[in-house]
C-alpha cells in the first residue's frame, strides 16, 4: 500500500524527506552556532570542572593569632580575570565591592572568615561552567601575595599557617 501510495504521488514524499532533513540539519547548525556563541546553558552543566568542595584548616598561631579573611573567586568573564589574577590579596580585598560592581556576573565569591584553630571541613562550593580561572585570596596582616591559583582539582585543602597559607588537592 505505501508503494501504491509512493507510486501515485510522483515522487512527492521523497522530496518533502529530503526538504525535511535539509531543513532539520539546518536547525542544528543554527542552534550549534548560537551555542558556541554563548556562555553554556545551565541545565547542560552536569559536572563544572574546578574545586566543589573546600577545607580550610587553620593552624593555631594561623595570622599571628587573627582571623584570616578568606576568599574563593569563580571568575567566568576573561576580562575580569586579567585584572583580578595580577592582584595581591591586600589589593583584591581594598577593590572588592568595586570588582562586583564591574563584574557582576562574572565573578562568584565564596567567602569566610577562619580563627586560628578553627578546621572547615569540606564545605560545598559551586564551580560556574563557563569559569575561566579560580583564585584564591587570603586577607594576612603580614605582606605578601596571599594568593593562589587553583587548578581543576574537585576538592582543595588549604592550610592557613602563621604568616602564609598553602593549598593540596
């Protein structure tokens, strides 16, 4: 019966599959070049690359017996981490509220705020999918560069000490 029906049509039902799957593949190439064009959508992020999970130890004499102020920066915008990676923590702390000013969607911020002695135990950080580097930053009243850059490693460990901390996977 379908042959029947193939037959009598002239060919029709050929040549409207063969528009219909021009016409698909076009769809898709759109689609893929708006896609790689943009930023990844959300609900196609399953497992962003970068620290999900953070412990911070603080030894007891961490700061010279102070809290240390603590930082963890998602940066997805290119631009924005140019000028934040170069920072020293004492610089990135003094320009904050004015780099979420500049950048307000491309920077996430977790922060906290560690005693010495105190041990954070993996606290659950979320990792943009379009995050292009992830720092560091640890507020010491002594001088230094108090920042790091963290690889793709899904946990980090960083140990505040006296004057410094050091962060392992």
């Amino acid at each position: 019966m379908i042959a029947r029906l193939l037959a009598s049509s002239g060919g029709r039902f050929r040549a409207r599959a063969g528009l219909r799957k021009r016409v698909m593949f076009g769809g898709h190439c759109l689609a893929l070049s708006v896609l790689a064009g943009c930023s990844t959508p959300s609900w196609l992020c399953l497992a962003p690359s970068g620290p999900s999970r953070v412990t911070l130890v603080a030894d007891a004499d961490a700061n010279r017996t102070s809290a240390v102020a603590v930082d963890l920066l998602f940066i997805s915008d290119p631009l924005a981490a140019q000028q934040i990676a170069p920072l020293t923590a004492e610089a990135y702390f003094s320009r904050r509220a004015q780099l979420e000013r500049d950048f307000p969607t491309g920077l996430v911020i977790r922060s906290w705020e560690i005693t010495p002695g105190q041990i954070l135990r993996d606290a659950a950080v979320h990792p943009d999918c379009n995050r292009v580097r992830t720092l560091l930053f640890a507020r010491y009243g002594t001088p230094g560069d108090h920042r790091q850059s963290l690889g793709d490693a899904g946990s980090v460990v960083v140990s505040l000490k006296r004057e410094d901390f050091t962060v392992s996977p």
